[in-house]
C-alpha cells in the first residue's frame, strides 16, 4: 500500500501571553518539513512520533523536556506516552527523573517490557539499564524559568505530541510533558494516560494537551475514537464533542487528531494552541492562535 501520508504536531494549549511565537513557529515549521520527508521516504508513524517528539523535547521551547518546570520540590518529573495504532501496542512512563528522552523511554517500555507503563524510581532504573543518556547536571540540561521573560499563567501547562499516518496506512500517536507548573511531587497527568492524554488505533490517532486532571476524568484521546466508531462521527465532530465534554468537567485545552484517510483536526478550547499539520490532501498550516 502506498496511500496519503498526514503529520500533526503540537507544543501545547493554554494561556499565551506573549505574541511573539516566531520562535515556536519557525521550530515547528522545521519539524513539519523534516517528518514530511521521513513519512515520504517511507518512514513507519511509530519512528516520525517518537522523532518528532525527540525533537520537541530536546528545543527547550514547550513545558516538556528541556522547557519542562520543576514540582514544588524543585524536581523535574516528566511524563510521557507512545502508541502505535497499527497493533495497539503502547508504552508510558511518568514521574520519570533524570533521563533526557522521556518518548523515547517510552517506545522502549513498548518494545522491551511485557508492561505498559512504568512510574518514577522503577522508569528511571529501566531507562538506565536500556543505556539511557542520563541528565548530568540538571541546572544546565533544563532551561531555567525567568520570572521577566514568561509569565507565570504561560508556564501552567505546554505539553507536546505528534500524531501520524503513514503510507502504509499506520497511524501513531505520542505525547510528552513536564506537566503542570507547581505541581504536588509524585503527581501525573494524563499525558502518559494511554486512552486520556494518547490514542492510536487503526481508525484515529490522538495527543491531548491542557490540563491533565480534566482530560482524564473525560477520557478524551480514546473518547475521539468511540464517537467515530460507535457514533459515526467525522473527525472533526468526534474530535469537537470529546473537548466539549472535558469542557463541561471544568478544564480546558485541546487536541490533534489524525484519521486513517489522512483528515486532520486540531480543536482547542483555550486561548491558544501551538501546532502544525500536513493535511492527506497537502495542505499545510502552522499556528499558534485562531
Ligand atoms: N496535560 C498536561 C498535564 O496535565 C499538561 C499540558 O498539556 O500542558 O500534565
């Protein structure tokens, strides 16, 4: 099979307080170009998401990886999830400390484990003994939080995901984050939470990104997914009524979706939402506001 390939991306929903996203837009911009070439060189969606994701978390620019902000213990504890919707197979890891690539971890608890997902001490030693890089020095690694330059409600939430469907026909979809500023140490959102903040399987792929407690209580990346199969919902409705009812539990954020025709929706319920898509029919857009 050799049919349309599609890519979305994400660096987060939420306040944005500054205007200037020329950084952000032109980080992105560059991955959108980069996976376009991977899925057309035939690349798997399974290695353009974790790549891509790699990437995110590596710019320092979104509240995962590098970006990431510290618990109220001044730790850095990452989330992170990966699906590839082919075969269902997932992986995920949370309240991971100390291992540069969190997706990365991810695919490898996927691939080499018998298990889904690992949390805290438990990832971090799986992430050692896989050959890991380690974080040496975590006040050079993490791009320190400035009081002047970003506003605290800018820094409350900022995940990143990818979503992707490839010319075989496989969709995957991943998710990393450092979750929630100010966060309780041991918390974890919904963001490793296969079927709340990452969704692949043969029909939709999803990340979710806002704030995390709402997500799971609505189960909104696997909710996309029952509204298009039990109720016969576009993409778009699907992707629309699952934000919506996260919305009436009280939170806010958003979404990208991709379906097995190559049809993308990115939905956001809040001010802003940093993202980037290459449409099954080739068209482009890469955008932080409405
Ligand atoms: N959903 C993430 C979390 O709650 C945060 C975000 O998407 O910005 O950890």
């Amino acid at each position: 099979m050799n049919g349309k390939i599609a890519l979305a991306l994400h660096g987060g929903a939420g306040p944005i307080r500054n205007p200037d996203t020329s950084k952000e837009i032109a980080n992105l911009t560059k991955l959108l170009d980069e996976g376009e070439v991977a899925l057309l060189a035939g690349a798997s969606a399974l290695d353009v998401v974790e790549t891509m994701i790699q990437q995110l978390e590596e710019a320092g620019l979104y509240i995962a990886g590098r970006g990431s902000s510290p618990n109220k213990n001044g730790e850095f504890e990452l989330d992170a999830s990966i699906m590839d919707g082919a075969n269902r197979r997932a992986g995920s890891v949370c309240a991971l400390q100390g291992i540069i690539s969190p997706i990365s971890v991810a695919r490898a608890v996927m691939e080499k484990t018998p298990h889904v997902m690992l949390a805290g001490a438990g990832a971090r030693k799986f992430a050692l003994e896989q050959g890991f890089a380690e974080i040496t020095d975590t006040k050079k690694h993490f791009i320190p939080i400035s009081p002047k330059g970003k506003n605290t409600d800018d820094l409350a939430h900022g995940t990143v995901g990818c979503v992707a469907l490839d010319n075989q026909g496989r969709l995957a979809a991943g998710t990393s984050t450092g979750g929630v500023l100010n966060k309780i140490p041991g918390r974890v959102g919904d963001t490793p939470l296969i079927g709340a903040g990452t969704w692949a399987d043969q029909q939709v792929a999803v990340s979710c990104t806002g704030q995390g407690e709402y997500f799971i209580r609505a189960a909104v990346a696997v909710d996309v997914s029952a509204r298009m199969t039990y109720g016969g919902f576009s993409i778009d409705a699907a992707a629309a009524g699952a934000l919506a009812d996260m919305q009436r539990q009280g939170g806010d954020g958003g979404l990208i979706a991709i379906d097995h025709q190559g049809q993308v929706s990115m939905p956001f319920i809040s001010h802003g939402m940093r993202r980037a898509a290459l449409h099954g029919d080739g068209r482009r857009e890469i955008l932080v506001f409405r």
